[in-house]
C-alpha cells in the first residue's frame, strides 16, 4: 500500500521548530524593543495578514462563546504575558525544556480537577521530570545567586501551564473548515489585549521606537511572519484533526531548535547540569506517558 505524507504531522513539527526558535530571537529582539510592544505588533500584523486568507468565508464570532475567549486568552494573552516577562530573566535554552513539560502538566491535572487515576509508571515519570526542571531552574542560582532566574523560570512554567489549557480548549471546538478563521480572531483578541500594555509601555519610554535596530526588527519580522502566523496556523490546523495530548508530543522539537539558535546568536553554553536536567525531563515524560514511538518521524507517512 502506498504511503501518503501525513500533513498533520508535518504541520506540527513545523510549527514547533519555529516555536524552539522563538526564545534566544525574542530573547535577543527584548534587548531592544518593549515585550509588550512586540506582542501588540506581533499579533496585530498577524492578523492583517491572515485577513486576506480568510475574509471570504470567515465566521463572525459569537462574543458569547467561551471556548472561543478561553482559547484566545489562554493561548495568547496569558501565555504570550508570561512567556515575555519570563525571557529576560532566563537563559533561553531553558525556557522550551522547561515548557516541555506540558504532556505532565495535563496528567497532574486530570489528576486534580478531573479525579483521573494516576497509575504507578506516571508518578515515576512525573518525579523524574521534577527533578530534571529543578536541576534546570536551581543551577544558575547555584552559580550566581541571582533570584531573577528563578522567576523566570516560574514564568515560563505559567506560560506553559496557559498553553495546555488552551490545547484542551481548541481541541473542543476547532474543525479543519474555521481553524484558520479562529485563529484570526485569536491573533485579534491578542492585539486588542496587548494594547493597554504597550500603550504603558509608550508612555514609559516614548523614543523606544526611534531606537529601533535590527535586533527589534528581527522579532517583529520573527513574530508576525513565523512565530504567529505560519506556527499558529499550522498548529491550529494539526489540533483541529488530532487529539490534544499527541499535539503536546511534539514540543520535545523545541529544545533542539532553541540550542541551534541561541549558541550562535546569544552565546549561551550548554552545561552539565543543563545536559542532567534535560534528560530527566525527557526520561520522565518517555516514563508516564510510554509513547517513545512517538517520536515526529514515526507518524510523517501514513498508509
């Protein structure tokens, strides 16, 4: 029987290689432009230019839909605030191992809100991917005694935990027919968000946008083009034909991205404890969730 390419798949691993990147560049574009400013103009540019793709047969939403506001504030509001507050005070290659993380979060979760039973091999795997994270998140402190670290690490785990909870979000009302069209309104609801906060930004530093250079630009050219619209856009689509916990599988791709840009651009060294920590995290996550065939290859041709 003939394979055929499974798009879905590629979709995702697209959008999470894209997404492994997005932490040394937003990194390296905050050293000269607000984060709330390149998140206004990152969504808002977004959106205009999903607007043409999509006028002709978008659905004006119902404000009333709740699905759609948790999914909008959750995957880009909450999760984009967080992830932003947290990149100045972390070493960006920590942040998608740590973000990684997100397959345990909805385990524990089930847990808690949804009384699911938690079998032995989880809590194995849930343990072992805490240790990992916290050798991660304590190193630098160990080093430096610095408690921005540790903040930022917090923060990445909120902008994780908001990025879950809106992949079980969308995975309850996104079709392959308005995926594209719900996205738009997303990338909307954001740039509306974002506006009070930029607009504060503003008003803090008025010549920011005057000292603009090419850090600033590659995060906004970054943000709209790839981070925003291609990843949302191929993500979404993914998540509309595929269950919420294998959409989550393919974040393990982000480290490996994130190393490969912030070594040349930033700098930044791959440690022991960096190498110790990734490999409980993963260890972990291999133990609770029993799906090592699920790496992005296995799954790209289908029968």
């Amino acid at each position: 029987m003939v394979k055929r390419i499974n798009w879905p798949i590629v979709a995702l691993i697209i959008a999470n290689i894209i997404w492994g990147a997005t932490s040394p560049i937003f990194k390296y574009a905050l050293e000269n432009i607000p984060p709330f400013s390149l998140a206004f103009i990152r969504f808002l540019g977004a959106s205009l230019l999903l607007y043409p793709l999509v006028h002709k047969k978008i659905d004006y939403p119902d404000l009333k839909n709740k699905l759609l506001w948790g999914f909008g504030l959750t995957g880009v509001t909450l999760n984009i605030f967080f992830y932003f507050l947290a990149l100045p005070r972390i070493i960006s290659i920590n942040a998608p191992i740590i973000g990684s993380t997100g397959p345990i979060m909805v385990l524990i979760g089930g847990a808690l809100f949804l009384k699911e039973k938690v079998k032995k091999f989880e809590l194995i795997g849930i343990l072992i991917s805490v240790i990992g994270v916290a050798i991660i998140i304590l190193q630098p402190i160990f080093q430096t005694g610095i408690k921005m670290e540790f903040l930022g690490s917090f923060f990445i785990i909120l902008a994780t935990t908001s990025a879950v909870i809106s992949t079980i979000i969308g995975r309850k009302f996104l079709t392959p027919e308005n995926a594209l069209g719900s996205t738009f309104w997303v990338f909307l609801l954001g740039a509306l968000t974002f506006a009070p906060l930029m607009l504060w930004e503003f008003v803090q530093n008025p010549f920011w946008l005057a000292q603009l250079d090419s850090r600033g630009i590659l995060g906004i050219v970054y943000g709209i083009f790839f981070a925003s619209t291609i990843a949302y856009a191929f993500y979404d689509h993914a998540l509309a034909q595929m269950p919420a916990y294998k959409t989550s599988i393919f974040a393990y791709i982000d480290p490996v991205a994130a190393i490969l840009v912030a070594i040349p651009l930033l700098g930044e060294r791959i440690t022991p404890p960096f190498v110790i920590g990734s490999a409980l995290v993963f260890l972990g996550i291999l133990t609770a969730e029993k799906r090592l065939h699920w790496h992005p290859l296995h799954k790209v041709l289908k029968k």
